[in-house]
C-alpha cells in the first residue's frame, strides 16, 4: 500500500517539472525580447537626437569681390561619428545665391564646434595639415580664416578669403597701335618655379631659388590695356629680375628690382616700348590688394557678339567693364566697335594732315552716293553705291581699303611730329580733334569708309547688333584728297568725300584691336 501512494506521488512531480520549466522558459525569453525593444527604443531616441543635433554647414565670405566656384572645407570634427567624417571627406562646395554649400546635400554634422578650413582652388583629400607640390605658372591660391559663427538650423561661418599669393601685374604701352605682344617672359634669382605648399594653411616651402616664369596670356596686342599677371611665392628679400618681351618677333629686355613681397600684396610694372626699346615706366606696390575672381578665357573661343572689357580680355556677356562688341575675329584676334559714340562731334583734324594714302573714287567712278538703295529710295543709278562683303574693288578705291587701324596710324605718326609746335604756335582750334580722342582709348582707331559701310550694310540684313544704333553722320578716316575726307549717314547709308578736314564736325564711333 505505501508502495502504490510513493509510485504516484513520483509520477505527479514528473508530470508537473515540465510545466514548471516551461513557464521558466518563457519568463526568461519574455525578459530577453523587453531588453531587445528597450535597446531598439534607446537607440532610437539617441539616433534621433543626433540626427535633431546634425546641421549643415554654410560658409560666407568676405574678402571677394566675386564668386568662386568650387571651394575645399575640411572640418576637423572631434565629436562625430564616421558617417559624419566620411559625409564630409573630399565633398567640394558651390557658390550659391551668396554662400557656399555643399554639393551634397547630406553632409551634415552635430559637431558645432569643429574647427573649420577652406582653400581655392578645390583640392581634394587634403587635411588641414596636409600638403603638395605645385610648379609654375601658378594661379591664385586662397585660403579662408574664420571671423564668425552662427550656430541656428545651420552652423553658419563667416570667414576672410586672403591670398597666399603675391601678385606682379605687367601693363605695357607701346607707340605703334597695331604692335603685338608675342612673348613675355620673368627670370629672377628670387622667382620660384616650384614650391612645397599647404592650401588650408596658405603656407609655401619653395624647392631652390632662381627660375623663369612666362606669361599665359600673351599673343595678343600690345597697346589694348591688358594686364599681365604673374602669381608669385613670396618672398622676404628683394631680388633683380630680367623682364623679356618678343614684340612682332623682335626680341626687348629690361632689368629692374623687385622688393621683398608679402602674401596678397600686388606690385604693379608699367612698360613702355619706344624708339629706345623696353623701359620700365613706373611702378608701386599695394600691401593688401583686392581679390577678385576671373575666369580663364580659352585660346580660340572669342566669337563676333563677345565684349570687349576695359583690361584688354574678352567676355561673352556684357557688364560694365565692357567698352566694345566684336565684329570680326578668327577666334584670338580681330576688331571691334565702340558700344556708343565719343561724347560730342569732332573734326577729322585742326592742321593740315594727311596720311599719304587718298582714294580718289568710293567704288571706282563715284565720290558720293548712297549704299545699297532700296527700290522705294528711287535713287538714280548714277548716285547708286553696291557695297557687299567679298566684292572686289580696286586699290583706289575706298570701298576696297577695311584697315582703318593702318590709316590710324600713319595718320598719328605725322600727328605727333607737329603737335607740339603747333601748340606753342597757339594756333589748336577750339573744336575735338578726332586723333585726340584716339589717344585717350588704348587700342582705339578711326574706321575707315569701308569698316563702317560693312556696319551699315549688316543692319540692312536685319542682324542685330549689340551696341547703341548709330544715327546721322559719321567721320571716318579714308581720305579723299590732302583736304577732304569721306564721311557716311549711318541711317540713310550715303556717303561723300567733299568735307573739309579742318571745319566740318560730326560724329565719331572708334573702333578698337584685340
């Protein structure tokens, strides 16, 4: 009997120990999945915290007069994540609406107090401590030093563009209108041609002293105002430097000091080609100059409707610098013509002056007419002047000569041989002479009869022309005799070569070589 009641008290604790390890079982697992989902939510929360903390970054400047496009910013980020480092690892920034941005919209950061660099051009995979080598020529190099942070949606930098760069800037003159620079040349015991450097710091390291530096933006005329800049490492001792220039394939040099030059300075050379040969006509140096950005022009890209700018370059949109539209080029070189008239009328010259070279006819039988009448004109054939490009005329004839710039020329020649004579002979007329006011315009000249038909003959096409329409009657510098000279209607087309010189005033619209 106690043997039966032992047997079944045994199988009940048998049948009852699964159920106690199932129900241990589950509490346990219970456990574990309340710790998973406890995990998740805190990871959560601090993922959302971050992502609430993350801000893009957004850099002002000052310093620029312009926009730069691509920059570099490196950020050394001490509190940050890797998704936050790689975010902005090699990312460049673009100039937009007034500030720069990065060009991927989700590098972002939570680091607000990170220190932050920036460099142009964009280099990228550099630190802040990193460093390359760069040869000449060199271009602008900047680097930015923060002066304010904002800290809202954003974290929003003010930083100071400087240059690391010494800046020498070449303006030549020269006496002859049509001369041009081929060539031009630096070589100097202080000039450096390669140099170690670190764009976030503005630092160099020149590799050696002594070398030659050319010019990139020669083959083009010499007397147009063009500058030429050189962008030079900096250096604390003065050093002689030999400029070289080749001048329609002959060959100039001068010797001159140039002073110990500091990062952002400019020194500033103005040359004179004269009779003598090369001189250095005046010089000075600004400690801190302007920084302003400009694009490079490519070789061969000038088209007819491009700008002619107040320094001698070329722009595809008109702006304020612009002084000329082009209406000839074969791509680096050719004319253009003023985009509105000089200021007042003037007489073809006070004195006796000539070139030496007259045209007796416009188009071989006629001294005046109107060009390309229409029918409802009723012009007799007689007074009928056909003006079209490529038409051949002969060598006596105005309508053949379209080289103004060589007239122009002849004509200041024998201009400056009296002029100051005649000055102290007190006998200069009160009226504008038209050679004056090609002296104030580098580049300029007076368009012969010619240039300025072709002008009129387009607007007949209906081609639009981006410069002030010229109205009433216009100088030009194709002569008719020692005393008379041809001037045209630029609203009706006629022309006539029996003016005097000295007395009649009209009109005048340069034109200018590029």
């Amino acid at each position: 009997m106690t043997i039966t009641v032992v047997c079944r008290k045994s199988k009940i604790a048998w049948l009852f120990l699964p159920c106690v390890l199932l129900l241990a079982s589950c509490g346990k697992r219970q456990v574990t999945k309340s710790a998973t989902v406890e995990a998740q939510q805190t990871a959560g929360k601090i993922r959302q915290g971050w992502a609430t903390a993350c801000r893009p970054l957004t850099i002002t400047s000052e310093g620029m007069e312009t926009g730069l496009p691509d920059i570099g910013v490196y950020m050394h980020l001490a509190d940050a994540t890797d998704t936050e480092r790689n975010a902005f690892y090699g990312v460049p920034f673009i100039y937009d609406n007034g500030r720069y941005v990065a060009q991927k919209h989700h590098t972002v950061t939570a680091d607000t107090l990170a220190a932050i660099y920036a460099c142009f051009p964009y280099r990228q995979g550099l630190a802040a401590d990193d460093s390359l080598v760069l040869a000449a020529p060199f271009g602008e190099n900047l680097y930015a030093v923060e002066t304010a942070r904002h800290i809202g949606k954003e974290i929003s930098v003010e930083m100071d563009w400087r240059s690391s760069m010494v800046l020498l800037c070449i303006g030549c003159e020269s006496d002859r209108l049509q001369e041009r620079l081929d060539e031009l040349t630096l070589t100097g015991e202080n000039l450096c041609g390669q140099a170690v450097y670190q764009p976030y710091l503005g630092k160099w390291r020149p590799v050696g002293k002594g070398g030659t530096l050319n010019a990139t933006d020669a083959d083009c005329l010499l007397n147009n105002g063009r500058k030429h800049d050189f962008y030079l490492v900096p250096t604390d001792t003065e050093g002689a430097v030999t400029i070289a220039a080749t001048i329609d394939g002959h060959p100039y040099a001068v010797r001159t000091t140039l002073p110990p030059m500091q990062a952002g300075s400019l020194v500033r050379l103005n040359l004179r080609k004269g009779k003598e040969g090369l001189a250095v006509n005046g010089s000075w140096v600004e400690t801190r100059r302007k920084l302003r950005y400009q694009p490079v022009q490519r070789v061969d890209s000038v088209e007819v409707g491009h700008y002619l700018q107040k320094d001698g370059g070329i722009c595809p949109q008109r702006d304020s610098n612009s002084i000329a539209m082009v209406v000839e080029t074969d791509g680096r070189h050719g004319k253009a013509v003023a985009l509105r008239d000089s200021e007042g009328r003037y007489c073809y010259s006070g004195k006796v002056l000539t070139s030496g070279k007259t045209f007796q006819t416009i188009d071989g039988k006629r001294k005046e007419g109107v060009v390309n009448p229409r029918q409802t004109d009723e012009i007799i054939d007689e007074n009928k002047l056909i003006f079209t490009s490529g038409m051949p005329y002969g060598e006596q004839c105005a309508f053949s000569y379209a080289d103004g710039a060589d007239l122009t020329q002849r004509l200041i020649d024998k201009y400056r041989q009296t002029e100051h004579a005649y000055r102290r002979n007190g006998r200069l007329l009160a009226r504008k002479e038209m050679l004056a006011e090609v002296e104030q315009h580098p580049g300029s000249y007076v368009p012969s009869l010619a240039e300025l038909a072709q002008l009129y003959h387009h607007r007949q096409l209906g081609e639009t022309v981006g410069c002030e329409p010229m109205r009433g009657e216009y100088l030009t510098v194709s002569e008719s005799s020692d005393k008379t000279f041809y001037l045209i209607d630029m609203e009706n087309g006629i022309v006539t070569g029996t003016l005097s010189k000295q007395y009649a005033s009209l009109r005048l619209r340069l034109f200018y070589l590029f």
